[in-house]
C-alpha cells in the first residue's frame, strides 16, 4: 500500500487539533471521498460497531470474513485494531 508504505499522513493536514479523533478523522475523510487513504481506520470503526452490536464470536468472525478484504489478515495493523478493539469491547 502507497500511502502507508511511504508514510503519507493525511492526519496533519486535513484535521485540526481539535477533531483529533480517530472518528472524526474517518467522518472528514469520508466527506472528502478520501477514506481509502486509511483502509484500517475504516474497517477498526466498522469492527468497533460490529462488536458492540453482536459480541457473539461466531457472527463476528463471519461478518470479518463478509466484510474484511482477506489481504488484511496478515497485517500487523489490522491484527493490533482486532485486538484491541475485541479487548476494549470486552472491557
């Protein structure tokens, strides 16, 4: 991936310190039509929502394979939002 292996960070310049929010990153790119510069921060919003509306491991491990592009599975990235979203929802 372009973006993330040349370090492009979109962060600085299209939010102010006061929208410093991962959410709120997600909502301004999404606006701009730019969300596919930060595939990950889209899909850890979307496994945050997923858990919090179905915790079942089973439906959340299907809706990860319906919905996860399989090319994530491996990436560091990817693994450290699963975690840490499962652990904080599970919190």
């Amino acid at each position: 991936m372009f973006f993330v292996d040349h370090s492009v960070h979109a962060c600085c310049c299209c939010v102010t310190e006061l929208d410093n929010s991962k959410d709120r990153m997600m909502e301004i790119l999404e606006d701009r039509g730019l969300s596919f510069l930060f595939p990950l921060l889209r899909v850890q919003s979307e496994l945050w929502k997923q858990l919090k509306a179905d915790p079942n491991p089973a439906s959340f491990f299907k809706w990860i394979r319906d919905n996860v592009d399989s090319s994530l599975y491996t990436d560091p990235a990817f693994i450290t939002s699963l975690v840490t979203t499962s652990v904080s929802v599970s919190s």
